[in-house]
C-alpha cells in the first residue's frame, strides 16, 4: 500500500491498511490509523497522530512548525481524528508552547483546497472550510460551522457551533452559535436557518434560536442585559445553550 517512491521515516507508526501515493514524504514520529489514504506528494511530519479513514490530497502540508516567531523547536504536536477530507495544498500546522501544544482536528470535516489550520486551533466535527477558508493561530471552530470561501479569522477568535460565513468573511471577534455572518469586519445577518433544518431541528426550537437572536441583536439591549433574557429563555430551551454559552465564554467580544 505504499508506492515505491514515497520516503516513510522508520520511525514512523504506518498500519498495513494505509494507503500512500507517489513521493510523499512521512516523517519520524508520524501516526496514521487504518483505512486512510495519503495522495502522492503529501508531506507529513510529526510528533502528528492521524486517524482512521482519513483522505489527503495531493500537495497538502501536515504536521510542520507553527508559523510562530516565538517557536524555538519545542515539541508540539497536532492530531486529526477520522474520516476527514483535506484536499489540494492544505496546511496544518502543529501547536506551540505558548498554548496547550497541540492543534486538533476532529472528525468528519471537510477541508477544501488551500485551508489553513494555523498552530494551536481547535476545529470540532463535521465542519467544512470552503476554498482558502483560514484561521490564525489558537481560533476554535465548533461542531457543524462553514466557512465560506476566502473567509479569514483573526487569532484567538472562536466561532460557535452551526454558525455560517459568507465568502470573503474576516472575522475579528467571536461569533455565538448559530449565527450566519458576513463582511469585513463580520457582522451578523441571521441564523443559520436552512443549516438547522437540514440537522434536523424542529421548526419550534429554530423559532426559539430566531427570537434569541432577536433579544440579542433587534432589541437595542446591552449585552448583559440580553444575557439575562437569554439564560431564562435557556432553562426551558436547551436549543440555546450553546447560544448562550457562546456568548458568556466569549473573551474577545462577540460580532454586533
């Protein structure tokens, strides 16, 4: 399964159903589970663990230096869980001392060509980054968020789980779950509605997540006013939590 003109690191821990195409490079360190297929010219260095059923591209980068001038050769390291698609010239970097030292990637995602995953990020599950898609160093994308193509985050933003950004979207604070933005800088246009649906929430919980959005956004309240709204609304609505939860944690301030 791995073709005769790849350079894999003795060092490396490869399982016998890993497929690796022509002149990729794997180095020490490097852990790839069953089932996934590496393309020809991908390179991968580690400390980097990779999981089962994974699909690289040709040309994608995985597992090099954070892109860091505060990096002085610590040992950090990135792990991407299962069944992910990273396609042409993708870049994933590893984490850095100055955080918790890994960058992760969970399962189910979509990476289109030229994403960027800087050092440190943490993206959840089933997300998808549309062409050139990038975020910058310790940004946290959560479960089912798409970016839309060309959208950049700046660094330490995190955007909550089912939001939604329009191509050529620049993100500079944090954005609460469910929300569609746009714009540069990102404002917010909405709830992710047609997201949702396709999720499968009923047409009542998506009514509850658009009347929060309203208290949030139509009301003309401030911000700690709003929460107070929102964390009673959350007690009989456990669709909002994670509305609320985005907006309480949030340390850089949310889009308005």
């Amino acid at each position: 399964m791995i073709h005769e003109s790849a350079i894999v690191s003795s060092d490396a821990r490869i399982d016998a159903d890993v497929s690796i195409g022509p002149y990729a490079v794997i180095g020490a360190d490097v852990e790839i589970a069953a089932g996934t297929v590496i393309e020809a010219h991908v390179v991968i260095k580690g400390p980097t663990k990779i999981g089962h059923d994974n699909h690289i591209f040709q040309f994608a980068s995985i597992g090099d230096d954070p892109q860091d001038k505060k990096y002085a050769g610590e040992r950090t390291s990135l792990e991407i869980g299962d069944r992910n698609t990273i396609r042409e010239y993708c870049t994933i970097n590893r984490g850095t001392a100055q955080d918790a030292g890994v960058t992760r990637v969970g399962n189910d995602n979509w990476l289109m060509a030229y994403a960027h995953i800087a050092h440190d990020c943490v993206v959840g599950n089933q997300t998808i980054f549309a062409n050139n898609a990038q975020i910058a160093g310790h940004v946290h994308v959560g479960n089912w968020v798409i970016l839309g193509g060309f959208t950049t985050a700046h660094q330490f933003c995190h955007i909550g789980e089912h939001a939604m950004t329009s191509m050529f979207t620049y993100v500079t604070k944090d954005v609460p779950a469910y929300l569609m933005i746009a714009g540069r800088p990102a404002t917010p246009r909405g709830i992710n509605v047609e997201g949702l649906k396709r999720r499968g929430f009923e047409a009542d919980r998506i009514r509850n997540i658009r009347e929060a959005y309203r208290v949030l956004y139509r009301r003309g309240l401030k911000l700690e006013g709003a929460l107070v709204d929102l964390e009673k609304r959350a007690r009989d609505h456990s669709e909002l939590e994670p509305f609320v939860a985005s907006i309480r944690s949030s340390g850089r301030g949310i889009v308005r």
